[in-house]
C-alpha cells in the first residue's frame, strides 16, 4: 500500500502503526469488523462507527410496519432474483438499490441478502468480538430514534 501512495502523492508517507478505521452504515460495519477480526495484522489503533449497519446481530429487528405489502415484498424478491448465488453485490445503478434498501427496511427481510445461515454466523460482529485478540477504542454513534437500526447497547471492552 506505501507504494501505491508513494506514486500518486509522492512525499506521502503513511504511518502504519497508527491506523483509524472509519465508516458510516455499511462502512461502519466494515470498520468494526476490521478492528475487531484484523487488529493483530494491522495494528488498527482506533474505530470510529456512525450510524453502522449493525442489523445482522439484533435478533429482535422487525419492520417499520406491521405487516408489508405485497408491493415492497416484490421489490425485494425482484432484486434479489437477480443476484447470482455466492455472488458480492456492491452496487447498483440508481434508483434500484434506493428503491430495494427502502423495501428491504420496510418488510424487515436483512438477513436474506447476506447469504447461507453459516455466512450469516461468521459476519455479525458477536462472532468477531469473540474472535478479537484485541479490541482498540470504539466510537460508535447510533441514534435514538434511528427508525431502520434499533438502539444498540454497546460497552467498550479493555
């Protein structure tokens, strides 16, 4: 990774024994994920966490809405049917993922896109917590009145 910096912004020298992590909703995931499963490897100093997409973990998550309507639930089945199986999706053109990410929330059906019961298990951040040699300091920012992400209780290990 030096080296990719060093030909772009020539001068540039990272410090990689002093690493933040940092992201917001999905990013937010990803950066607790990596301080907790890579801390040993990259010496990953702190993680900030804004709004993470922490879902996959909370058992209790429901929809917004009692009972969705058919109409959101083709949203998603529509989506979905076009992912190939064991396929990563990180994108899509607008407003497909808009319209599926609002669908989704709205019938409450998260842990159908993140793949097979086994994947699931070894992707929420429980399992990681148990996995981690070292947990740096957290900053996770989650609202109160969040209406797609339920309050997290989370408590700062060490």
């Amino acid at each position: 990774m030096p080296s990719v910096l060093a030909k772009k912004w020539p001068g540039i020298a990272p410090d990689l024994n002093r690493i933040l992590v940092v992201g917001g909703g999905g990013g937010g995931y990803l950066a607790l994920q990596s301080a907790f499963l890579f801390n040993a490897h990259a010496k990953i100093k702190a993680a900030i966490a804004q709004y993470p997409a922490m879902y996959p973990d909370i058992p209790s998550f429901s929809p917004r809405r009692a009972e969705a309507d058919s109409v959101l639930n083709a949203v998603v089945d529509d989506y979905m049917k076009n992912v190939k199986p064991g396929a990563v999706r990180t994108q899509s053109p607008y407003p497909e993922l808009a319209r599926f990410g609002a669908a989704i929330a709205a019938t409450g059906r998260f842990r159908e896109n993140w793949g097979s019961s086994e994947d699931r298990k070894v992707a929420t951040l429980e399992y990681a917590l148990r996995k981690a040699e070292h947990i740096p300091p957290l900053w996770i920012m989650q609202g109160t009145e969040n209406s797609i992400v339920s309050l997290l209780c989370f408590v700062q290990l060490g």
